[in-house]
C-alpha cells in the first residue's frame, strides 16, 4: 500500500483554475503505479525512496511524504510499512 503526501505552491493554481498550474496527480500516481509493479525492491525503504525521486520530476513538487506498507507481512499485525520525508532541496 503506497500513500503520498505532496507540498507544492497552491496559489497560482487557487487563483487560475487551470489545470496546466497543478501537480498532475493522476500522472504521478500513473507513474508510481508502474514503478511499484516494474522493480523488485527487497525492501520498502528502496522502494519509498525510489518513489520519491519520481515524486521530483514534477517541478512543482517541493517536499514528499511516502508511506509503503505491506499488509499481511508480519504475523498479528494489519500491516508493516516505512514513512519517509525528502525535500528538493536534499
């Protein structure tokens, strides 16, 4: 399971209304879809800070939270996972 949290600058997009002024999020999530199936991470650090880096070839991001869980890994427990926070700026 792969949760993103992106920062980006709202406020042309706020003020335009156009779609050309935002993240585009069903591009990203096309993206990190393709990745998460395509690689063979051994584990979920690998893989959420590969997501990141993609997170970063839209411009318009400037911060990312990447949350990967695997459900079922670990006996008595929902799911395990990692949650990393990288700027564009690291």
């Amino acid at each position: 399971m792969i949760n993103l949290t992106l920062f980006t600058d709202t406020k042309r997009a706020g003020e335009t209304d156009n779609l050309e002024d935002c993240v585009n999020y069903s591009t990203m999530s096309k993206k990190i879809q393709a990745h998460a199936e395509r690689v063979a991470r051994l584990t979920v650090e690998a893989l959420a800070n590969d997501l990141a880096k993609i997170c970063f070839e839209d411009k318009g991001v400037q911060r990312v939270v990447v949350r990967v869980e695997k459900p079922g890994a670990v006996r008595f427990a929902d799911s395990v996972g990692v949650e990393i926070e990288r700027s564009r700026d690291e």
